[in-house]
C-alpha cells in the first residue's frame, strides 16, 4: 500500500492505496464522487475527464499514486454553492449553457465533457467552432452529434468574456 | 479494467531510477506519463512486477539550447509543454506541430515525448518525426550517458535499442530556420486514433528548388522509416518534382496489413500523403 494525499475539488484526503488503484476509482470509490464517470476504460472516451493540476486529464489512465500531492478539480466541485436554496444559480457557466441549448441526451459523456471543455476555454476564451471540436476530440458523444455541445461551448465563452455572440453553428 | 499487482517505485532521480532497473532487470518498467504504458496493462498485455515513476524527476523536464546548436529537450516534457515551449516553437516548429497532432488534448497533457520515443510505436508520430529530423536521445545506464541517433534507436516492432537499465533523460534535435517548410499528413479513421498512415515533409528550399528534402514515415513497417527514394529523387531537383518524386514513397517499406487496411491501401496512402505534405512543406 502507498500513501496518498491530494486536494480534491477544495478538500485535502489523504489514504492508503494499493499502487495500481485508477485515479477515476479513488475519487469514485474512496471519496463517492460518482460524477466522474468511467465511459470506455481505455483513454479514448473522456467521461473520465477532471483536471490535474488545472489541466485536463483522463483519470482511468492516470495511477492515484501518481496524482499524489495534485491538485484534482471534478464535475462535482464545478458549481458555487447557493445559500438561497436555488441549486441553478450556483452553476457554472458552462453547466447552465449545457442546459440551454440541450448540450446532452443521455448526460453519461457530460461530466468529462464539461471539464474538457472548461480547460479549452482556460487557454483560448473565444474559440472558434472548429476550434472547439478539435479542441473536444478527446470527448466521445454517442447521442447528440455534438452541434449542441458545441453550441453550448461556444454559448458559455460568450457569458464567461462577458459578451454576446451569435452561437450558431453547422450551418 | 484493473492493471496485475506491482510494486511502485517513485525515482527521485536519475540515478535512483537507475539504482532500480539495475537491482530489478526486466522485472520492472519506467512510468513516463503512462498514456502508453498504463492502457497496455489494464488489458493485462504489460504486467511489470515493478513500476517506477518518473514523475518527480524534474531535472527530466524543460527545453534548453546546447553549445553545439541543438535543443535540448527532457524526456520527462508532456507533449503539450513541447508545443507551448518558445524555443522550441522559435528553432523546430515541426516538432511542435507534429506534437500537437498526438492523440488528444488530455493524452497530450499527460504523455511524454521520452515516453512515447522509448515505447517505440510504428505507429505513433514522434518516432518518424524524430527520424526525419536526424534527432537522438541521450540514455543513462549504470556505465554512464550515451547518445543514440533515431536511426539506430528504433529497431523492431515496439523495440528499441536502450538497454533494460538505460532510460532516456534528453532527447536532442537540430534546429531548422526560414529555408525549411514543413508539414506533417496524419491519415486516420477518427479524429483521435493512431495514423494508419502518416507522412512528415520536410524541404529545404533555395532558389526555387528542393535543396534538400527528408521524409519521415508513419505506420509503413515494424520501425518508423525514411521514404529515402523520395529523397534521393528529389535533392536539388526542381519542386515541380515532388509529384513524380512522391511515387517512390513505399519503396522499401513493409506496411502491415490489419482491420484499419491493407498493406496496399497503406503504399497508396503513403504516396498520396507524401505528396501532400512535400507540396505543402514546399509551398
């Protein structure tokens, strides 16, 4: 067993794991958050995505041992929490876009999606449609055909920079 | 999918990763940034008895120049700190565009240029690219440093020429200013996946002319190789060359034939693709 110690969406945790322990498990199975899903299990989905170190990482294919001492960032530290009751308002811009231009069927990529995404917006604010897809093509979606995903990138960018840009896409 | 039991290592150093690949033998692995090594073995096709981590060593990280000219690069930079890096951008803007088309951005934030040279994938972009820059990697082992030129470093599938107790610390490549163009032809099914055939141009231009032209090629055998009857055609030739100079691109090759296509399909593609990318390295 190997120590490990890491801050994960604002809270320290430290454990003991067995090395070969999937940093996608420990956060799911030792900490219970589940928001980070396991899609393909073989580096090729992105359901996985958190950040490491505040950069975008598929966490079935990094060892817990070796995020030890990271910084990890998932889906579940995305929103402000909202003392009023009202859960909506705490969301991040990109969970609300999701949501308004119907960036997700079945919801099972959107997690990774979203923190894909939060990363290219990170290095590039104002990023063009093609852009965005090269940008996401560590992401797999089997349901929307990724307009709207795009759509809500590109719609999230504009509320983040403050601005209103015509969001319209795949003409 | 779960990897078999192993014991963990975490180097400190060189010197300690060294200590135990000499005192483990062919029992232990290197981890890199793993996107090569950690899928292989969650499908239990790799299962090390022990794993020793990199990933503390920062003296593996950075770019710098060397006295003789060349960049410098540790073997331990993620693929996307080769892309951002100013002088690598300033003094081999090929390697950082051939970089940003390895995998995906998660991969390129987690994987390693020394990583990806060391598994030694055909198959991959890094191996051909380095071939046709006439890079090397230096390796440390127990007797000390030595430097290892692409061209002899790649030697069967998924085999390389280190030693089980070397591991790659700098991987060192020439600079290439304004005469040269550049452009690397990825060919493959989905946005993310390994070329089933890639071509890297590269033309040194002079009065109109092809004063120099290399050719790097990916997925066209075991090893990376060289499209060297390209290059041979087209050495001082005029660049209204490159078309009938490209028809020899899968000369000497030995493309696979697997589910992506037939080792015929991948001579057409590397024709095809050479042409591209010597047209638009020429341009």
């Amino acid at each position: 067993m190997t120590s490990v110690q890491m801050n994960v969406d604002g809270e320290t945790h430290s454990d003991e794991v067995e090395p070969r322990l999937l940093l996608v498990h420990y956060l799911r199975e030792f900490l219970g958050k589940t928001g980070t899903n396991v899609g393909c299990d073989t580096s090729n989905c992105g359901a996985c995505t958190v950040h490491l170190d505040g950069r975008s990482v598929k966490s079935c294919t990094v060892l817990a041992v070796q995020a030890d001492g990271g910084d990890i960032d998932t889906i579940e530290g995305l929103a402000e929490f909202s003392s009023n009751g009202d859960e909506e308002a705490g969301w991040h811009p990109l969970q609300r876009a999701f949501h308004t231009e119907h960036g997700l069927q079945c919801g099972y990529c959107t997690p990774g999606m979203i923190m894909a995404a939060k990363d290219l917006l990170s290095e590039n604010p104002d990023p063009t449609e093609d852009e965005v897809r090269h940008g996401l093509e560590g992401n797999l979606c089997r349901c929307t055909g990724y307009v709207n995903i795009v759509k809500a990138v590109r719609t999230a960018a504009a509320e983040m920079r403050g601005d209103k840009v015509d969001t319209e896409v795949g003409a | 999918m779960i990897p078999a039991t192993f014991d963990y290592i975490r180097a400190g150093s060189v010197e300690e990763a060294v200590a135990a690949l000499t005192e483990h033998g062919d029992e232990a692995k290197l981890l890199a940034g793993g996107h090569s090594l950690l899928p292989l073995m969650k499908l239990r096709l790799a299962s090390p008895e022990v794993l020793i981590d990199l990933g503390r060593v920062d003296a593996l990280r950075g770019v710098c120049e060397l006295d003789d000219g060349r960049l410098s690069i540790g073997a331990m930079t993620a693929h996307q700190d080769v892309i951002d890096n100013d002088l690598v951008r300033q003094h081999c803007g090929v390697l950082a565009d051939v970089t940003r088309q390895v995998g995906d951005a998660q991969v390129r934030h987690r994987g390693t240029i020394g990583g990806a040279l060391a598994h030694g994938d055909a198959a991959s972009d890094l191996p051909a690219a380095l071939l046709a820059l006439d890079g090397t990697v230096v390796v440390q082992g127990p007797s000390g440093q030595r430097e290892i030129a692409a061209a002899d470093l790649f030697v069967d599938y998924l085999a390389t020429s280190i030693s089980d107790d070397e591991v790659i610390t700098e991987v060192r490549v020439p600079k290439f200013d304004g005469s040269w163009g550049w452009n690397y032809q990825k060919f493959s099914r989905v946005a993310q996946a390994w070329a089933i055939v890639g071509s890297l141009g590269l033309v040194k231009r002079s009065n109109g002319n092809v004063e120099e032209a290399r050719v790097g090629l990916t997925h066209m055998g075991t090893v990376p190789l060289r499209a060297t009857a390209v290059e041979q055609a087209l050495a001082g030739a005029a660049i209204d060359g490159i078309a009938d100079a490209a028809e020899h691109a899968a000369e000497g090759t030995s493309a696979p034939t697997d589910l992506n296509a037939t080792s015929e399909f991948r001579e057409h593609l590397a024709r095809v693709l050479t042409k591209r990318a010597l047209t638009a390295a020429a341009g």
